[in-house]
C-alpha cells in the first residue's frame, strides 16, 4: 500500500520539477482505494468548495452601513451565517443599479462604500466570507476609461476588438438605464463589450481589475448574465489566485440557466432568478416557483439534476411582474427554507423590492423560530454534509440523489430521504419508502420500505427519513462553520445488520486534499439479536490541523435497555436513566423516552476504539 509519506515525497518532486499538473493528474492512480472509495470512481472534474460555503449564504442589495447592520441582526436573531456578498448595486448603489455607470468600472460606489476595508475587516472578525457581485462585460457610455483600456488602448489587428470577443448595441434595460423589476427594451442602446476570457491578456486585465477588491477583503464572486465556461473560469481562478483567506480554494456562486459541459469544476451554481410563488410553470423571467425548484434538482435532465453544489434563493427571487402583495406568504417562506436546508448550498437572497428580503424575523415570530431551528440544524450536520462533498469528488455520487420518478423527494446522501412540502396549505406528506426499514427523523417512528407511506408534515417541520442501518455524524452547534469544529462529535447510529460511513476531514481552505491532504474515520456498526459492536477505526491520511483527540457521543437507538456496556473490553460506566447533563467520558446512559442508548467516548483519533452492547 502506497502511504502518505511516499505521496508527499512523490509530490514534492514534482513540485521542484515544476511539474504539479502531472502529478495532480497522476494522483488518482496511487492514492490507496481504502482512500477513495471501494469504486475508485474519482470524478476529477469536481472542484470541492470551501468547507465555510456549505454553512449558510445571504446576498442583499445593501450599502456599507445596511450590510453591516443585517448581519448584526442575523447574528443578534441567532441564525448561522458564513458569507454575505453585495449584489449588483455594489457598482451603483446611489442609482439603484439602473446604470450604466458602473457596469462595469472596476471602482464600486464609493459613496454608498466610502470604506469597503472596514467592511470587511468586520466581516473577517465575525468569521463571515464577503463576495461582491460581477458581470462579464462593460458597458461604454458611463464607464468610458475602462472601455478604452480593454478595448481602445489594446486593439490590433490580431485582436481588433481588444479584450473583448464582440461589441454590440445593447439594448436590454437591465443595468442600462433601468429599472430591475421593469425588464424591456431600449430604443437607441449603448455599445457593450464582451470580455474575450479565452484571451490570455483579456484575463490578465480583468484579474489585475478585480485585485484590488480581494486586497482590501473580498473572498468569493457572484457570478451573473452568464455561465459560460471562459468566464467561469477566469472568475473561479481569480478568487483562487487572489482571494486573501482561500489558500487556492476559491469559490464561486454562478447561475445554472445553461448546462456547461464541465460545469464542476467551478462550484457553486443557483437555480436562477425564480418566482416567489408555489408554483410558476414557465422559463420566463423569473423562472419557476418553489415547486419547479426542487423538480430542478430531481428529475434527470433538468438543468440541476447533475450539480453536485447547488443551492436555490429561498423564498424565492421576485414577484416580477405580479403585484406585491401587502403581507408576504410566510408558509411558503417557511417551506422554501426548509427545502434550501437540505441542499448542498444553503443560501438566501431576493430582490431588492420584497418587503422581507427573505428574512425570517420579517415574515413572524413563527418564521423566525423555524428558520433559527433549521439553519441550525443544518450548521450540526456539517460533518454529513463535507463528507459527502468529498465523496462527489472521490466516489463520483452526489449528494443529492434522484431518479426521478418521484420529484418531490430525493436523498440527501445514501442516510437521509427528504421530502419537500411543495403544497400550500399541507400538513402530510406522501413518501415513496425504498426498500428497506425507514424511520422518521422527527417521530422516531419505523415504516416497513418498498411503499408509498405518509407522514406528518407540520410547518415547523419537514419530512426527513433516516435509512436503518445509518451512522450520521454531527457536531454542536456554531454560528458558523469555521467557528466550529470536530472535536466533539456526535453519532446517531440506527442499528440494523451491517452498516457504515466515512468521516472526510480536511483543512476546508486549501487544495491540498487534491495531493492527498485529507484524512478518513471509518465508523461500522454491526448488529445480531445478541448484541451491538460499533467500531470507530483509527483516522487515515494526514493534513494540516489533523485532530489528534476526539470527543465522541453516540446515539445508538435501541427499543430497551442494554444489559452491560464495554470500551475496548472494559466495561463503562452505567449512569442512572435520563442523566445526560452528567455524562462523563467511559460512561453511558438510556433514554427511555427517545429509546436509545447515550455513551461518551475520547481517545485517540490515532487509536481503533471497540464498544459492545449486550442486549
């Protein structure tokens, strides 16, 4: 077996030849398949995003002073939060982004943005990612020095039109001289260049442009009007190169109205610009409701069936041009923000002209108290989720999972089935069971698969099932995820025959899990009518901040109570019935009312650990 030592030395090598590519290309043939999956299915076309993106995301039409006083709400209203980034008026915010002034000047409002450094310095200090929105073109009339730059200044004959592939009369309104919620036509237009992102030099400009952002604070981009791969990739490589925090993890929020041939390797994408209705079956702007959004997801050939990190505006985007109601509809917020919870991206955003701008607090207590719990809920499962992001790239499956028959519900990794409410109105739900035995996440109560079944679906809750056999990893809760950590985890274990699941860790920030800089926990729970063995191997591989202890709870759920509990032969500790709040490592309670087993573990992560329970 090839082990890590001989992986570094082999890719520091290359690196001394220069000749990382050929490694990186090659790593795939000598990493041992303990470490990538018993399929060596490695897709590596995938790009893993940063481990802060798969928190929570919110985007605004705000100034410095809104931007910063949203957050302080989001985080006084207890919600999680990772990153905010400034859409389109960051370029011209006293003008509402009509334009054309600023689109695109590479200069910002500095009015509304008088110290963008602060800012972000704020930002940093809340351990929140900040990203501004941009385009790939400029517009001449209002942003004349650029447009002489990339095109004036440059032209040739070779290159006639510069840094841009085409200049054209642009005569769409959108930030052109118009409203956003009032897209149409103009009758004259204005000259508009398109940057050539298959120019090398074209390139080198727009990241020269975009550097001083990322020096004074900006993390990610927002990427909008187009997904084409050029521009995707000269984005996703300028917070690469640029971006002060990433160590060359970069990142990108890009739209998903076109299916890129490899659109993987420049995550993240969002649904598109959608309706704030249940339903909007149309591919007009703004395209499709809360229902069209999870069939976006769910049915083969849809334009996010393939993505493996995808996320949606919850809420919705913009009424567009139906009228604003007086009071928005929280049961449809509510539902929308359950769904985005269960998405490899979670993020939320809407247009400028909604009253709440999706913000729970704004819809009623309700809403508040809903969202606080499911955003949180989803920050705990951190650990589930990352390790599936690698398993995208490794094991070549995604984590979310379809076959499209049923398009209203899909998995949420090989543990969890989830079942969006896409119903207004709805407190049950109809779920197509797989074969197998089901339980519910919220009930704890066990169906027989293979079988339509429904189950409650109050509005607080959505409708989750857990696979018997299931090993879910979770950690306590943080504000937001690199505010967080792995130190103390714990394991909901559904015990049933055989089962398993692998814990990937890495550094979250840079890309040396590319040359191997990750590490893999194996947890196997085998069950007979005698007895439970749960075994937690001793961590493979290596990277930089690797934990060397772990406290570990496990939630084993059993219907009675277990005669004798042991730790690598010895036998722990039994604490009276229900005594949680003075569970000490080496002991170990039962919840009579939850029917499981509670024990608490810390060792070595280095060290294989055994634990029996005699039925």
């Amino acid at each position: 077996m090839v082990t890590f030592k001989i992986v570094e030395e082999i890719r520091c090598n290359f690196m001394r030849l220069k000749l990382i590519p050929y490694f990186i290309a090659c790593l795939k043939l000598i990493i041992p398949l303990s470490l990538v999956g018993q399929s060596g299915k490695i897709d590596s076309t995938i790009v893993i995003p940063p481990a802060w993106a798969f928190g929570v995301l919110y985007g605004g039409y705000t100034d410095q002073s809104e931007t910063i006083g949203r957050i302080k709400e989001i985080i006084n209203h207890d919600y999680p939060i990772d990153g905010y980034w400034i859409d389109s008026w960051f370029w011209n915010y006293q003008n509402k982004g009509r334009g054309p002034s600023g689109y695109l000047d590479f200069i910002g409002d500095t009015i509304a943005y008088p110290k963008m450094e602060v800012m972000w310095d704020f930002m940093k200090e809340n351990k929140i990612k900040s990203g501004i929105w941009i385009w790939d073109c400029v517009i001449e009339e209002g942003n004349e020095q650029v447009f002489k730059e990339a095109y004036l200044d440059v032209k040739s004959k070779e290159n006639p039109v510069g840094y841009f592939k085409s200049i054209s009369i642009n005569k769409s309104t959108w930030h052109n001289g118009g409203k956003l919620d009032q897209p149409g036509q103009l009758k004259k237009g204005r000259a508009l260049g398109d940057f050539d992102f298959e120019n090398p030099n074209a390139v080198k400009y727009f990241h020269n442009k975009l550097a001083p952002f990322f020096n004074k604070g900006v993390d990610f981009l927002k990427l909008d009007r187009s997904a084409r791969l050029p521009y995707c990739k000269a984005a996703f490589e300028a917070t690469q190169a640029l971006g002060l925090e990433t160590k060359g993890r970069g990142f990108l929020l890009v739209h998903s109205e076109s299916k890129a041939e490899v659109y993987n390797k420049y995550p993240a994408k969002w649904t598109d610009d959608t309706q704030i209705a249940w339903s909007h079956p149309t591919e007009n702007w703004p395209r499709g409701g809360l229902k069209e959004n999870v069939e976006y997801i769910t049915i083969p050939g849809q334009k996010g069936f393939d993505v493996p990190f995808i996320g949606c505006d919850i809420g919705g985007y913009s009424y567009g041009l139906e009228p604003i109601p007086e009071k928005e509809d929280e049961e449809l917020f509510i539902r929308w923000a359950q769904f985005g919870a269960f998405l490899p991206i979670m993020e939320v955003f809407s247009a400028y002209e909604t009253p709440s701008n999706s913000l729970a607090w704004k819809f009623s207590e309700r809403a508040d108290e809903i969202f606080r719990a499911t955003s949180q809920l989803r920050l705990k499962l951190f650990p589930y989720i990352y390790s599936y992001a690698h398993q995208s790239r490794w094991e070549g499956e995604n984590i979310i999972r379809s076959d499209g028959k049923c398009a209203y519900q899909y998995h949420f990794g090989e543990e969890l089935l989830v079942g969006p409410v896409v119903e207004k109105g709805a407190v049950t739900k109809e779920i197509y069971l797989p074969p197998g035995k089901w339980i519910d996440f919220h009930t704890h109560k066990v169906y027989k698969g293979n079988q339509n079944v429904t189950v409650d679906a109050p509005l607080h809750q959505i409708p989750i099932l857990i696979r018997s056999g299931a090993i879910i990893p979770m950690r306590n809760y943080a504000r937001s995820v690199e505010l967080g950590n792995n130190e103390h985890l714990s394991l909901m274990v559904f015990p049933e025959g055989n089962s398993a699941f692998k814990l990937y860790e890495d550094d979250g920030i840079s890309n040396e899990y590319l040359a191997g800089g990750y590490a893999i926990t194996n947890y196997h729970c085998k069950m007979t009518d005698s007895a439970v063995q749960f075994t937690i191997s001793p961590i493979q591989g290596d990277y930089d901040g690797i934990l060397k202890r772990r406290m570990t709870d496990i939630h084993l759920y059993l219907k009675s109570r277990p005669t004798t509990v042991s730790w690598n032969g010895k036998e722990m500790k039994n604490l009276d019935e229900n005594v949680f709040n003075e569970l000490t490592v080496g002991s170990w309670s039962y919840d009579e009312e939850g029917g499981k087993i509670i024990l608490r573990l810390e060792d070595s992560t280095s060290t294989k650990t055994e634990i029996k329970i005699i039925l």
